[in-house]
C-alpha cells in the first residue's frame, strides 16, 4: 500500500509507485553567446538580490560579555586553524591583524612573533609587522622589527628601502644615513648604491655623493657605473673631474665587451665641452681597440660627428672605413673566404683608389687553395678573372692585364683540373688587342695542356668566322681525334662540309661517325645522318640507313620513323617529276598507292618482330599499332582501317603483388594487352581441358 504525503510535513514522503524522470534537454545550438557571463558575475547577481529575510543576519554585539564570548570564539577557530595548517603565514597574518583590529596589541605582537618562529625568512611576515607597528605609531617597536628584519636577511632590498623610509619620513637623516652604510657593507647591486646617492643629493651633499661613487666604482668596476659617475660630475659643472673620470674608466675598462658604450660616451663628452678633436681622437682610438663585431654603434656615431665637424674627405674616410673594417676583420678571421676578399674589392673600386685596389687584390690571390682540387678554386679563379678585367677595362693597363693571365695560368696545375673560362678570356683578351697570333698560341697550348670541349668550339668559332677553312677542319680533326665518342663534334664538322657543298666530304664523315665502337648519343647521330641524306633527296641511301639502324636496333621510334620516312618519301619525289599536270596527278596518285604500301611493310615487319623475338615488349607493340592506325586515318580513301583494327589488343586491368625487401608488400593494378593470337590460344586450351575433363568422367563412369 503507497505512504501517502503528510502536509503538515516540510517534505514529501516516497511513494511505491515508479516516478519517471524527465529525459535530459539536448542542447542544440552550442555557439558562443553573443554576451558572455563570467561565474564571478552571476554569483555576485545573485547575493545582491537576495531576500532580505534568507540573508544571514549580522551579529550585534551589546555588553562586555558577548565581546569576551565573541573573542574566545574567534580565538579558538584561528588557534585551531593554525594547528591544523601551521605553515599557512596568511593564517597567521589574518589572526594577527585582527588581534591588532580588537586593540590587543600585546596578543598581535604575540601571535607576529609565534610566526617568526614558523618562518623567519618569509620577508613578507617582517613588512607586515613593521607595518602594523608604524601604523599604530609605536615606532620603537618598528625600529626593533627593521632591525631584526635586515641582520637576519640582509639581502633582501625591500627591507632596507623600508628602514630607509621609515627614519627619513621621521626626519632621522644621520639614523637613515647610518642605516644605508649598514647596508653598503653587504655590497648590494647597482640600485642600492643609487639610492644611497639620490638620498645625499636630496640633502645637496654633494662631496658625500662624490665618495658614495668612488666606492661604487670600486664594488661594480662596471662601464655604466663609470658613465654615471662622470654624467654625475658633469651635471655638477666640474667637467675637469669628469674626463678625469672617463680617462680613469678607459685606462681600466678599455678590453671590457661594453668598452663601446664607453667610448661613445666619452666621445660625446668632449664633443659637448666643443672639443672636436679630443673626440675624433677618441673615436680613432676606440676604432683601432675594439673588434669590428661590437664597434656598430661607434661606427654609426663616429660617421655622424664626421657629418657635422668634419670635412668632406674625412667623412667618406668615415662612412668607407667602417665597412673597411669589418672586412678587414672577416678576412683576417678567414683568409680562404672569397667572398668577402669579393666584397672588399668591390668597396674599395667604389672609392677609386687605385694603388689600395691593387693591393687588396694582390692580398686576395695570394692566398691559394690548399688542396689541388677544383671545386676548392673554382671561386678563387674568379678573384683573378676580375683583377684582368679590372686591369683591361678601368685602369687601361694592356700589359699588367696580360702579366695576371700568364701568372694565372702558370698557377693552375693543368695536369689535374683546368678552366676553359680562363684560357678563352686570354685569348679574346688577345683578339681585342688585335694579336691574333698570341691568340692562337694562347688556345693551342690550351689544347695542348687540358683541351676541353668549350676551347674547342671557341677555337673552331673563331677560325671559321675568320674564313679560315682549313684550319678549322684541322681543329675539328683534333677535336675528333681527343674525343671520337663526341657525336656533336661529328655532326657539326658534316655540317661545315656540307655548307662548302662537300656532299661527298660530309657522307664520309657521317660513315666514320657511325662506324665509331662508342658513341655518347647515337641517336642524335644517325638522326644527323638520315636528314642529310633526306635534303639530298637520296631516298634509296635512306632507306639503306634505316635497314642498317635496324640491324643494330630495334627501339620503337626506329620503326615509327621508317614508316613516315616510307609514307613521305616517293610524295617529295612525284614533286620533283618533270611530268605534265594530268600525267603528273596521275602519277602523283600511284606514287603514293606504293608509299603506303612500302609503309605498311615496315609496320608489319615490325609488328612480326614484337610478335616473335619480343613478345614482352606488348606495350610498345599496342603503340606501334595505335601509330599505325593514325597513319591509316591520314592516308584518306586510300587507307584501311580494318587492317589494323583487326590487329588491336584488348586492354585488361590486372593486379599483380608487389614485393620488397621484408617480403609480399600489398598489390598495384596496371594494363595488360590481350592479343588476338593470345585470345584464340586461350580458347583452345579451355577446349582441350574441357575435352580431358569429358574423357575422365566417362571413363570414372565405366
């Protein structure tokens, strides 16, 4: 039987009856709001607009006796807290200070000093002390904290500065100055010096200000302490004292990593006391001292004071040499960096002075790869390269030019490596001076010692556009001779005969070509080969070459280029005929009858040899056939399509297993081609092992 609710009750009583839940609303819309509402907020919304009446009520406090009760209370909770979490100092501070809010200040001291046990070095738990004590004005009690508080953390700067305050606010300036001497004999960091001299000037002490920085300098041997104490000086107008100053930093400080900062100071100084050539001597000195690294600043000063006091050579003086210090530095470091030896040559062509460009190059050159190895000279040859231009074109000196090429090319040991860029600027060099004959010597000994392809095609350049013939035939002869596997060489040296209408000069050359045992592009060759005999119109010779490519080969792009040879040749020979306009059509149409027909020749002894001697090859044999059938579709009504449509593979998308080294690896599809031979073959094997098959159930039958 189910308990029904009592109404007198403040609750409800559960029933036996199953109560169902209401299903939990899913939020749809889950995008940001477009006014957001901190949890800070909504909390402090909703105490404001409580009810009166659920508020808790405040404690009103009438007699002594509920006071007492109120404080032993009170003192029971913060004693039982810090039982229970007595290394918790705001627990100890909160009881502290409202011990010290009841006016008990023998209990407040009480529980400061109950802390101080837990925790001495806290220097937080000293500042609220004394602070408690001054607000209160028991200033004796304060000192006694201050005191305490600095002998047992005399590190901490805070408390200091507080003591410090404390007494000057009281107007105790001997107990304050006392104080800071205290602490100036722990040597605190630079700010605590600082504020010992700001105390003096306050007071205008100057001389004690004086000998608060002689001791400064002498704890913190620093550039910015000396820089202070000269601006110090300085502002007290005793401008003596101050270079004094400066003068003794720099003897002390001049090797420092800021000694720049120090320099610059210096420098400025002077130039503030109108003593120009003090500060230009300044900045000389700090030039020749410091590394070239750190001087940027004084670099970028020393170049502005030259702007407003100097003239206009010691300001280009100023604004080169920075840059020509620091390359002088980065090639100091490393003699072999090129490139900067690059960048100062440059600088110092910039400014023009030809004795100083000439010995920075002398110095570039002089410091020769270690290794004989070219790729160790090939930026230090370019250093001699531009020094001959330099020679050639700016100074217009035609002998030191040619005295850098020969002794730059005595320096390079040709046996192992060699530069054809060289060897060909001597000899144009020569040209320009209209010494042919140097020239020629020049390129000769370069055949002679390392020849190279480049000097070659420049010699034979330059012999030909002369009109020499016969000295460019021997030049290509040697050429030949040095590299017979060079088929570039082959074909341009038939080019020439040719272009001198020595058809007879360039066939026996093409055929010493080819008859080469290696050659590095073959291809390029015959291709040569077979053009020439084309534009001669020796068809027959063509087709001779193309039997005899192959014999030796039997690529794909062979037998495409026979057949279109095939389909074209007896066209460009029925436009060479003699004939009469309706003779000639007609003869142009039989003409062309037999040129498809030599075509289709090739095409099936080609087909025959993918078909029989490589039956792999299925994917040139497909394109072979594709070739052919575009060829068909040209030929207009005198093509057959069905030819070669009848011959066309099927394609079939397989999949095959990939292996690698740790063994199977998944699979890849790729194209195979079914041939029609290949399709009948299958079919009769499906047929003989239906037959066996048919044969075996009737004899398992019998």
């Amino acid at each position: 039987m189910a308990k029904e609710a009592d109404p007198s009750l403040g609750y409800l009583t559960r029933k036996d009856t199953e109560v169902k839940l209401p299903r939990p609303t899913r939020v749809k819309n889950k995008t940001p709001a477009p006014i957001q509402i901190t949890a800070e907020q909504i909390l402090r919304e909703a105490r404001e607009r409580q009810e009166a009446e659920i508020r808790p009520p405040k404690q009103k406090i009438t007699d002594a006796t509920e006071l007492s009760e109120y404080r032993l209370r009170k003192r029971k909770e913060f004693e039982d807290l810090i039982r229970r979490v007595r290394w918790n100092i705001s627990v100890w501070i909160k009881y502290a200070q409202w011990e010290e809010s009841q006016k008990d200040f023998n209990r407040a001291r009480s529980v400061w000093e109950r802390a101080l046990e837990v925790d001495y070095r806290n220097h937080t738990l000293w500042l609220k002390y004394a602070e408690v004590e001054m607000k209160n004005k028991f200033i004796n009690h304060a000192r006694n904290v201050w005191d305490r508080a600095v002998t047992l953390l005399p590190r901490v700067d805070q408390l200091w500065y507080k003591y410090i305050h404390m007494e000057e606010m009281l107007g105790n300036v001997a107990g304050a100055r006392q104080i800071f001497e205290r602490w100036m004999s722990w040597m605190p960091d630079q700010q605590g010096w600082l504020s010992y001299i700001k105390f003096e000037l306050r007071y205008n002490e100057i001389e004690r200000a004086r000998q608060i920085f002689e001791r400064f300098v002498q704890c913190h041997p620093k550039v910015a302490a000396w820089i202070r104490y000269a601006k110090f000086e300085m502002k007290n107008g005793e401008a003596a004292r101050s270079r004094n100053v400066y003068e003794r930093a720099v003897e002390k400080l001049a090797d420092d990593e800021e000694a720049e900062q120090l320099f610059v100071a210096f420098a400025e100084f002077e130039e503030r006391c109108k003593e120009s050539e003090r500060a230009r001597c300044i900045y000389k000195f700090a030039l020749d001292h410091i590394p070239k690294g750190r001087a940027e600043d004084l670099y970028r000063k020393f170049v502005a004071f030259e702007k407003q006091y100097g003239d206009k050579e010691g300001i280009e003086d100023a604004i080169v040499g920075k840059r020509r210090f620091q390359y002088e530095d980065e090639v100091r470091k490393n003699p072999l960096n090129y490139d900067s030896w690059f960048d100062y040559i440059r600088l110092e062509e910039n400014v023009g002075k030809k004795d100083r460009i000439r010995e920075v190059y002398e110095r570039a050159i002089s410091n020769v790869p270690p290794a004989e190895e070219k790729r160790y000279w090939q930026r230090y040859i370019y250093l001699w390269i531009n020094y001959a231009l330099y020679e050639e074109l700016d100074a217009e000196d035609v002998e030191r030019t040619r005295d850098v090429y020969r002794e730059c090319l005595k320096l390079i040991p040709h046996e192992k490596f060699s530069f054809a860029k060289l060897w060909l600027l001597a000899a144009q060099f020569e040209i320009r001076q209209l010494n042919l004959k140097a020239a020629r010597q020049i390129l000769g000994n370069a055949i002679g010692k390392a020849p190279k392809d480049k000097i070659f095609k420049k010699y034979i350049e330059i012999e030909l556009q002369l009109g020499n013939i016969d000295r460019g035939r021997k030049l290509y002869e040697k050429y030949l001779e040095w590299a017979p596997e060079n088929c570039y060489a082959w074909s341009k040296y038939a080019e020439l005969e040719r272009s001198l209408c020595e058809t007879e000069r360039a066939r026996a050359i093409f055929e010493l070509a080819i008859a080469q045992p290696a050659l590095d592009m073959p291809e390029l060759l015959w291709k040569a080969y077979i053009d020439f005999e084309i534009s001669e119109g020796e068809f027959e010779r063509t087709r001779e070459l193309y039997e005899r490519l192959l014999d030796r080969t039997k690529h794909l792009k062979v037998w495409i280029s026979y057949a279109k040879f095939e389909a074209s040749a007896m066209e460009e020979d029925a436009k060479d005929s003699d004939l009469v306009e309706d003779d000639l059509q007609e003869h142009h149409h039989e003409q062309k009858k037999q040129c498809i027909q030599h075509a289709r020749r090739v095409f099936e002894k080609a087909i025959n040899y993918y078909r029989t001697s490589a039956p792999e090859l299925k994917e040139e044999r497909a394109m072979l056939l594709e070739e052919w059938l575009n060829m068909e579709s040209s030929f207009g009504e005198l093509g057959d399509i069905s030819l070669v449509q009848a011959k066309l593979p099927k394609k079939l998308k397989k999949r095959r297993q990939m292996v690698s080294e740790d063994g199977p690896a998944g699979y890849e599809e790729y194209i195979d081609y079914m041939f029609p031979e290949e399709t009948q073959t299958t079919n009769l094997k499906i047929l003989e092992a239906a037959y066996k098959w048919k044969k075996q159930k009737i004899s398992d039958e019998d």
